[in-house]
C-alpha cells in the first residue's frame, strides 16, 4: 500500500523524527512509503501552488498518511501549522477526506499530548480516519524494546487499513458564528498606575471583532500601553531546530531579522502582556507558532518570570480544551501568572464589554500586588522532565539551559537534601516495626496537621 509521509521537521530527512519513518520503511519494505518535507519546503509551497497541488494528488491516491513531527514549544512547529492551513486556505481538504491518517512524534516527552491532540482534531476535521498516534522520545529507537514497539505500531496502522477500520471520530466539528463586536467609547478607565503593558497580536484586517477587542482593551487602559502586530514585526522565519542556541542563547538569525531585539527590549520590559489572536483551525495561526517558536533561542530557561499575561481570543476557545492547556502551560513555565482567556463567545456586546474591564482591571491589580498563582502540574511536572533530560545528557547541547538551571535552584533533586533523606531513612526503620507502626498509624492524622497549629494560631492574632 501507499503512505504518504508529511514531514513537520524544519530540518527535513536530517531530524531525528525521519529516523523513526526511515526505520518504518526498511522494517516493511512491501509498503511504499512516499515522503514530502513540507515544514522544511514552506517558502516554496506558498510561493508554488502546483508544487503543493502536486503533494495533495499524492494525498489523493494513497491508502494512508503518516503525519509525522518533532514537538516544537508544546505543539508542532509554524511551518508545518503553516502548511496545515494551506490545506483549507487552497481549498485542498477534499484530496484527505476518508483517508486513513496516524502520527508520529519525537521529542522527551514534554507535552507531546497537547501536539498528538491538535493533529487528531485536523484529521477529525478533515474527514479522515485516524488510527492512532505515537510518541517517542527523541532516543527510543536505540532500545530494542522500543523498536519493537514502533514495528507494532506501524503493524497496526497497516492492519486497519487493510482491514478498513471505521474508527469514531473523536472531535467535534467547530462551527463558529461570533456576535459581531463594535466597541462603544469607553465609559470609564482603568489606570496602568506607571506598569508598562503591551498588546501582542497577528490580527488581520478582516478579523474586525478581534481589532475592536484589542482597541477597546487599550481604550479602557490609560498610562503606558503599546500595540504590536507579529506581521508587522522583522522576523526573517521561523525556527529550523538548529539548536545553535543550545551553547549561550545565540540564535542563527541573530543580527539578521528585529525578533530577538524585540522579545529583549519589548516583552522583557513589559509588566502587562497580552496576546491577541484569532483561531485558525484548532490552534492560534502559524504566525503565534512562529513567535513561540522564535523565543527559543531562550532554550528551555523561563524568560518572562513575573509578568501578567491575559489572552484575547476569537473563536471558539470554550471547545478547545487543548489549546487552553498549551498557553496555560507556557505561561506557568514562564513563572508568570495567566490573568484571564476572554474571548468573543458572548451573547451580547455588553457581556464582553464587561468582560474587557474586569480584564483591565485585574491585571494591573494583580500586576502592583505581584500576584502570581501557585504553581500547578503544568509546570511542576513540565521543568521536572526539563530538569532530568538536560542533567541526564542534553547539557551537552544546551550548555545555556545547565548554567541557567544550576543558578535559578532548578536542579532540585530529592536525593541532594542529604538531610531530609537520613532522616526519612530513620522514619522508615522506625515505623517499621509492628509495634510502633501500629501506634503511628492511630495518630497519622494528627500528626500530619500538627505543623499548621502555629500558622493558624499567629494568623489569628491582632498585631
């Protein structure tokens, strides 16, 4: 049979993901396995609409498709977001409907999830049957188990095609017709109180209920508020996981496009952050891809530590419980704190107009009291899979994110409070014996709330 290989690696039959499809192909030598470096031939693509036209026939006529990707920033990267958009934009869905479709993903396992999700819901929305997804870390094919484990996998995707499965589709269809929005003048302002905000966005002209949020937004502030577009900023491409920026934070487009010099003196700077975007099938547009794409020459290193960030959404975000978890995530990551997601899903003008000022309002409030919510399993789970991959073995390459995480305490390890550790070691021994451990059981309960008397005594104390 057929399959045709979609390739999201920018570094196209060099990245790690390719060895994975390579082995595939030798593994099953019966099978044609027909392979386009879309992610890495984007510029072309765009610019040569029979080039792309000629990989949607080859779509057309195959028995399935492998879209396979390395995990850039807790999705796929921009360019292969870009020739996914292409798919509708060139009215191409058709060549992909009732085609059979799986995934496949390298990366360490960091929120590969969020990735496997958004591709799952294209295939949904595109009419074709998925059979499955699989997530490797970049290094499993060196294992004997886990080649195995992939041959099962391509093994399966076969049989279910041979077999003509009809798996249930899994996500449901957006339909999306949002209350048109005209901001009214604003009847009272919010102060920024000298905190400096900036609204981030890649709105386009038509997507006026996205430009009349974001205007009224800056309308309601007054102080120091700056409005940036992504399409009009100088940024050259996206990124091509060179890894160049593994050493000392030093990107292969420094000097050559305005992005980093933006993200340094504009964000870096900025106390407030909102970013403002339209939904473009299940994710915000290639452009946002780009952005958090880009902002990897800071490696895996939090940069933005402290900052409020709020998201202005048109679209259906209600139904996109994955695109949420994305942003959530890197926001948490960041260290900062996620004020709100507003978005256009309201009944009337006046709901969202409300809803833009208690924005306003709970940022700078939040922004002057240094608010930042507790940490949840989004980032505590998240930097613990950083912190192992880059001291197990990745610090060779990202020597920028070992310095960074020996100076921020990020290096956390258990087995470091030496401690903590004689004294659990003692408390195993102890409770051991039949006797004792019995007794501590009767008393767990008290115990465990013992520490928090003296917190709750002091707090109910008049200074």
């Amino acid at each position: 049979m057929k399959i045709v290989v979609l390739n999201g690696s920018p570094k196209g039959p060099v990245s790690v993901t390719m060895q994975y499809v390579n082995y595939i192909a030798r593994k099953f030598p019966e099978h044609e396995f027909k392979i386009f470096h879309v992610a890495q031939k984007i510029h072309g693509l765009e610019k040569d609409p029979e080039r792309f036209m000629e990989i949607v026939e080859e779509v057309r006529s195959a028995e399935g498709v492998l879209w396979a990707f390395p995990l850039y920033i807790l999705l796929v990267s921009s360019q292969y977001k870009r020739f996914i958009e292409l798919i509708s934009e060139r009215g191409a869905s058709e060549a992909f409907r009732g085609r059979y479709a799986a995934a496949l993903s390298t990366s360490i396992n960091f929120y590969d999830t969020t990735a496997h999700a958004y591709i799952h819901g294209i295939c949904d929305d595109l009419g074709m049957k998925f059979l499955g997804s699989y997530s490797a870390h970049m290094q499993d094919l060196l294992k004997p188990d886990e080649r195995m484990r992939l041959e099962l996998f391509a093994q399966e995707l076969f049989a279910g095609i041979k077999e003509k499965a009809n798996p249930p589709r899994l996500y449901q269809t957006l339909n999306y017709n949002p209350i048109p929005y005209r901001a009214s003048a604003p009847r009272r302002h919010v102060s920024t109180n000298g905190k400096r905000v900036v609204i981030l966005s890649d709105a386009q002209p038509h997507q006026t209920n996205l430009l009349n949020m974001i205007q009224r937004l800056k309308s309601i502030l007054k102080g120091n508020v700056e409005v940036f577009n992504l399409h009009d900023l100088d940024i050259r491409g996206g990124c091509l996981g060179c890894l160049r920026c593994g050493s000392d934070n030093r990107c292969v487009y420094t000097g050559k496009d305005g992005f980093i010099d933006f993200y340094n003196s504009t964000l870096k700077k900025a106390d407030v952050i909102v970013f403002a975007g339209a939904i473009v099938d299940r994710q915000l547009s290639w452009k946002w891809r780009q952005f958090f794409d880009r902002s990897f020459f800071n490696c895996h290193t939090p940069s933005l530590i402290g900052k409020q960030f709020a998201f202005l959404i048109s679209g259906p975000l209600s139904r996109l419980p994955e695109m949420r978890l994305v942003y959530e995530a890197w926001v948490e990551i960041q260290q900062s704190n996620l004020a709100a997601f507003l978005s256009d899903e309201t009944e009337n003008t006046s709901d969202l107009e409300n809803s833009l000022y208690s924005l306003a309002g709970r940022l700078i409030r939040q922004c002057e009291a240094g608010y930042i919510r507790p940490r949840t399993f989004l980032s505590v789970g998240g930097m613990k899979v950083f912190r192992d991959d880059i001291w197990a073995g990745l610090r060779i390459i990202f020597r920028a994110d070992h310095k960074a995480y020996k100076r921020m305490g990020i290096y956390d390890f258990p087995q470091k409070k030496i401690g903590k550790r004689i004294l659990m070691s003692l408390a195993w021994l102890i409770t051991g014996l039949p006797g004792i451990r019995r007794r501590f059981q009767d008393v767990m309960k008290k115990q465990m709330l013992k520490p928090y008397e003296k917190i709750l005594q002091n707090a109910g104390r008049v200074s």
